[in-house]
C-alpha cells in the first residue's frame, strides 16, 4: 500500500505517541508536497489490454457480431469451394452464387469493419500488427473474389477461383478469438471515476449568515468548509477550527489514524473521525492531491501502452513478408505467364500468409490462462502481463498491506506477573479511555473485541514524552515507554520484546508498584508467509525492493526482518512512480505490488502492476493483477502462471504462423520450376490442422505451484 507520506510514522517508543506530541507527529507534507508534483498533459487514458483489440473495441461489440457473422458464413461455408475445392457437405442451386456474393458483402462490411479500423489506426501510427494482417486478408479475398465473380459470369476466359469461403471463416475466428480474450479479461476499470467517488457531491460551507449546502464544484480555494463527524473531507484544506483524527487510507493506504489540529493539512478524500472541523481549501480541481496522483496514472498508462504484444509482433513481420512475397510473386509470374496467373499466384500468397490459426493462437491461451489464474486467487486485468513477467528483475513491494497486514492494532500482550493476559487488556484499556490518538483506538479495539471491560481509572496524567499514569482501585498505574521505563530504573528481558522490535512495533509497559506488570505490542503486524516470499525471491535472482511512505526507522525495521537489503521511505506518490520508471529507463522489467491511492502511479508505470485485493479500487483500477486473496505468495503463483502461458503463446503463434515459412514460398510458386505449385486443398488441409493444434495445445497449460509451497 502506498501508505505514504513521512507522516504516518510506525513509532517503536511511547513516547512518541503520548498526547501532546500525538498532534505533531503526523505532519501533513500535503501541500507543500504536493505542489513538487509536476503538472503533466493530461492523456487519453488508452489502457492496452488485449492486443489489435483495443483498437477496434469501441466499435461494437464482438461478441454480438461473432454471432450475426456465423450466421452471414454457414450458407457461405456450405455453398462456396475452400480455395477451389468442393467439401463433401458443399452443394449449390441456381443462384446460390448471388447469394453468397450478398453474403460475403454483407459480411466483409459488417464483421470486418473492426478490422478495416483497426488497420486504419495502425497504418495511420505506422505500426502494422494483427488488425492490418487480418484487413490484408479479408480485402484480398472479398475484392478478388468480386472480381472473380464478374469474370466467371460476364467474361470469357475460364474459370477463375474465388476465396469468398476463406473470407468468411477468417472473419467469423477472427471475431471468436477477440471475443475469447475479451471474456476471458476483466475491462479495464476507470480510476478516475473510483476518485471522483471519494469526494462528496455537496459540502457544508460557511457564509456571513452562518452555513450552507453548495455542490462541490462551486467549491473555491479560501472557502471555509465544516467537515463533521464521519464526513469525507471534501477537498484539500488547512484546518483551522477544531481538533480530530483523519482517516486516510482510502488516500495513502496508511492503517493508523492521524490526528488534526488547527495550522494542520489534510486530504480531499480521507475521512474525518469523531471531531467537527473547519478547513479552508487549498486545493480543488485539477489543483487537489487527488487529480495530481490521477495525472500521473494517467502519463503512466498512457507510456505503457506503446508496448507491443507478441502477436503483434509476429502479426506485423507476417504482413511485410506477405506484403513482400505477394508483390514479388505477381512481378515474377506477370515475367513468366500472364496476368490471370500472376494474380491467382498473388492473391494465393495474401490469403494462405492470414491463416485462421493466427487469430485463436493467443486468444485460446489466455483464456485458459485468466480461468486458471482465477482459480488461484488471481484476476487477470491485462493480458500483456502475461507475456512481460519473464526474466523480472526487481519487484518493488509496498509495506503497509503488502507486507504486513495493513491494519495498526495490538499484536500482542505480555504478562509480566501474576496477571492474567486479559488483566494486562482491561487495565490499559482503563488507562488509555479517555485518550484520542491511535495507540489507545488500537488497544481499546482489541479490548472491545475480546470482550473485555476497562478497568475504571481516574486522575489521569499525561506525562509528556514519556507515558501517562492514573488510578485505579485506588493504586497507581502507569504506562510508559522505553524512555520511561528506564527512568523508573525498570529493565524487561530482551528475548520478550526482541520480535517486537524486530517488527519495528511500538511498545507500551505497564508499571504497578515498581514493577512491570505486562507489555503491550501495537503496530502493523507482519505477514506470516513475507519471509518465505522474500527469500522465493531471492532464490528466483529477483531483487525484492520496499517502496513506502513509513518513516525510514520503522520501514528499516521490518526491511531487516524480512531479509530486504533496498529500503525507499517516506515517499509520495510521485516519488514511487519515479522509482519505479528510474528502473523502467534502464530497461529493467520491474514489477510493482501495491494497495494504496499513492500506488496507483507506480503500479500504472510499472512492467507489471500487482494490486492486493483489500486495496483500494483505485489502486485496483491502476494494475494488471489483482491478488484476491492478499497473499504475497500468489505473485509467486503469478509468475510461476505468466511463465508458462508465455511459453504456451510462443509455443501457439509458430503453429499458428510457422507454416508460412512453408506455404508461402509455395504459393508463390518457388518450387515451380520441378512442376510443384501448392495445391489449394494442402494449403486448406494445413491451415485447419494449424488451428487444432493450437487449440489442443492451449488446453494443456497448467500453474506449478509446488516450488513455492513451504
């Protein structure tokens, strides 16, 4: 989780958490932050998720013209020869052939409009992929066809052979596999609108006559805004009347809550706790902390989308070899025979160098690979992750949530005495009652939901920097920390709090009568399999990194427990996203976990953005992988899936496309000269054999999990 900003300290003495430094220790960096950020142009967000596809989504739906499309190419498929050969099940009527010309028209304008766009759009940023391979094939078909038709009913001649069967079962595979990979990929959630929703849509704002309710967006800076009990808070401000702890962790992702008082910063979007305040906005709009972090998503998706999918890879050199081979050939044939010839030999090359194949290669995999994911408590949001989790070279984690369990509370109490456990509970709850900062929410918390009634306690007396002390059943008792604990000349054994140290979790004694009577441990307790999941790591030649916004002690704490050598502390958002594109520049595959708002830029920037499920729904918006489960173990289980699906998809696009490397030399008549030319019903039979093996072999990916099971 991003729980960023230097702020939200993990604090290892009371101390630091007594009730007059409580209201300094949290200090906002908001503004004064904030403002460092850097105003970028705002970009279409253009989120990549599924190859050729995203260019022509916006088109239609596939799934609705995959259906109207078959049914334009079953009269088709029964009713016209496959590259010039009669099927067993074909037959024709008089007029049959009108009926597949309107057929095959309406279909190549309906089912290959896609296409034909998205062929468009990739001419027109001169990167031809798969849409424009796909729109070659079609065109080259149905025109050549048309004229096929006008010169087997109106000119003499001869016949000339036509591909209106290979057209329409190359549109009808080619929209089945963009619709597969759309179904089998989560779409692409919008982040802005999961911001927009943190905010609220009126706000309570004070006037010479007392207040008002005004919507939001007449909101300026220098407004003064009530902000009450439970409210979020509406934009970014200073307060400037009363006292209250914010809750920012739909914002930074941070567990504990920070307490406001008057001079103090908060955040549009955290949510005040049990005070009334007054703010006076510093910031809305495009000026507010919220749309500063939502530009840099946006920068950052926008730059990744650039990145090129292995089947546009392999779609874009089978177009220029096509390209290429098909003029070649006409020139040669048009040199050796006549025009008709070079033509059919031309056309042949164009429709074989599409093969139908191609369009199910990676569709079929990812499909299997997203229902496996699934299974595995894992949601799959953008297929190019699956193909760039090979060969990470670091993985930068968040702490908060990541990490630890995301949620500052007690992690253990100790008896010192004769006490039982829930003694120690009830007389700390007693203590800390009437007490308003995190420590005393966390052991209250803890009391409440062990049932435990606090001691009654009164006289209660701050002593600053150190604890505090009260009565109770008319006997003393303090609470103090480390530093108070040694001024009462008081020691406690070092293995009793050596794993709450090494935790970086603060701890609190209770003195009674010279002695120590029990511990209690708060702070953001470590996952029990982070140390299996670093050391996985490590083994796997994976630099493990923690990016935070914690304070550097108390990241360095659970850094060291962890086995984690490279520490990042009290970073902003824009600080984690350029550490995250710093090792992104030197061509490092980097991938980012993380759960916060603060997240959101880095796991955008990254090669992969792994968000944890208990995050926020823009940090989930913002990422390729959604781990449901919370488990660090299941990036483990991620890489393991992305390992072998790219393999698979490899393994798919040479069936899929390596047969050219045979059929188009033949089609285009290379063997001629010893009297060989590709008889049209091999270049069938290979093309439907291509399309079962990848089928066959989609169906055979697996995840190995068993080499990170401990």
């Amino acid at each position: 989780m991003g729980k960023d900003r230097s702020d939200n300290h993990t604090m290892t003495d009371h101390h630091k958490m007594d009730h007059e430094q409580m209201n300094h220790e949290h200090k906002d960096h908001n503004h004064e932050d904030h403002d460092h950020m850097d105003h970028m142009q705002m970009t279409t967000h253009d989120h990549h998720d599924m190859s050729g596809m995203d260019h022509s989504m916006h088109m239609g739906n596939f799934k609705q013209k995959f259906w109207l499309s078959l049914v334009l190419a079953i009269p088709i498929i029964f009713l016209s020869p496959m590259m010039g050969v009669d099927l067993p099940f074909q037959f024709t009527f008089p007029g049959s052939d009108w009926l597949v010309l309107i057929l095959a028209t309406i279909l190549f304008f309906y089912g290959g409009a896609p296409f034909l766009s998205g062929a468009k759009m990739e001419l027109k940023q001169k990167s031809p992929a798969m849409m424009t391979l796909v729109a070659m094939g079609i065109s080259v078909a149905y025109f050549y066809s048309l004229y096929a038709f006008v010169a087997n009913h109106f000119l003499s001649g001869g016949h000339v052979m036509d591909f209106f069967w290979e057209l329409a079962t190359l549109i009808v595979i080619m929209l089945l596999g963009h619709w597969i990979e759309m179904n089998a990929v989560m779409n692409a959630g919008n982040a802005v609108e999961q911001l927009a929703a943190l905010l609220p849509k009126e706000v309570t704002r004070k006037n010479d006559h007392g207040e008002e309710r005004v919507p939001l967006d007449q909101v300026v800076e220098g407004d003064h805004l009530i902000v009450r009990a439970g409210d979020k808070v509406p934009t970014d401000g200073q307060v400037i009347e009363g006292e209250t702890t914010i809750d920012e962790s739909a914002v930074t992702g941070e567990s504990k809550r920070v307490t406001k008082k008057s001079g103090q910063s908060v955040i549009g979007g955290s949510v005040n706790g049990n005070g009334s305040i007054v703010i006076q906005v510093t910031g809305t709009g495009e000026s507010g902390y919220l749309a500063k972090v939502m530009e840099l998503v946006r920068n950052a998706q926008a730059d990744k989308s650039s990145l090129e999918t292995l089947s546009d890879t392999v779609a874009k050199w089978l177009f220029y070899v096509a390209l290429i081979a098909g003029i070649g050939t006409f020139i040669v044939w048009l040199y050796l025979s006549d025009l008709p010839t070079a033509f059919d030999r031309m056309v042949t090359v164009f429709v074989i160098a599409c093969p139908h194949a191609l369009g199910l290669a990676v569709p079929l995999v990812i499909a299997r690979s997203t229902s496996i994911a699934a299974k595995n408590g894992l949601l799959l949001r953008n297929r190019q992750a699956l193909e760039n989790a090979h060969e990470i070279d670091a993985l930068i984690l968040d702490k908060t949530g990541t990490l630890t369990q995301g949620v500052f509370a007690v992690t253990d109490v100790l008896s010192m005495g004769t006490m039982t456990k829930n003694d120690v509970l009830a007389y700390f709850a007693g203590l800390e009652k009437t007490a308003n900062h995190p420590i005393a929410e966390g052991i209250l918390a803890k009391a409440a939901a062990e049932n435990i009634s606090p001691k009654a306690a009164t006289d209660i007396q701050t002593e600053a920097g150190i604890g505090l002390s009260g009565v109770i059943d008319q006997e003393t008792w303090k609470i103090v920390n480390q530093k108070g604990l040694t001024q009462l000349g008081l020691t406690v054994p070092e293995d009793k709090i050596k794993s709450f140290k090494e935790q970086g979790n603060t701890i609190s004694f209770l003195v009674h009568q010279g002695a120590i009577a029990g511990v209690i441990a708060l702070g953001d307790q470590v996952k029990e399999e982070a140390i299996d999941f670093i050391r996985a790591l490590k083994e796997m030649q994976i630099t493990p990194i923690m990016a935070t916004g914690d304070n550097q002690e108390a990241a360095e704490a659970v850094a060291a427990y962890l086995g984690i050598d490279e520490v990042h502390a009290a970073l902003l958002p824009e600080d984690k996203e350029q550490l995250v594109k710093s090792y992104v520049a030197q061509g490092k595959r980097v991938v980012m976990v993380g759960d916060g708002i603060n997240d959101a830029p880095s796991l955008a920037r990254a090669t992969i953005g792994i968000a944890i499920g208990a995050g926020t729904d823009v940090a989930i918006d913002s990422a390729d992988v959604i781990l449901t489960n919370s488990n660090p173990n299941d990036v483990l289980h991620f890489l393991s899936l992305a390992k072998q699906t790219r393999r698979k998809m490899i393994q798919n696009l040479w069936w899929g496309a390596g047969y050219n490397i045979v059929a188009i030399p033949l089609a285009a008549g290379v063997l001629a000269p010893l009297g060989i030319l590709l008889n049209p019903a091999v270049g069938a039979i290979l093309m439907s054999l291509s399309t079962i093996i990848v089928a066959l072999n989609a169906m055979t990916l697996s995840i190995k999990k068993e080499a990170h099971e401990r």
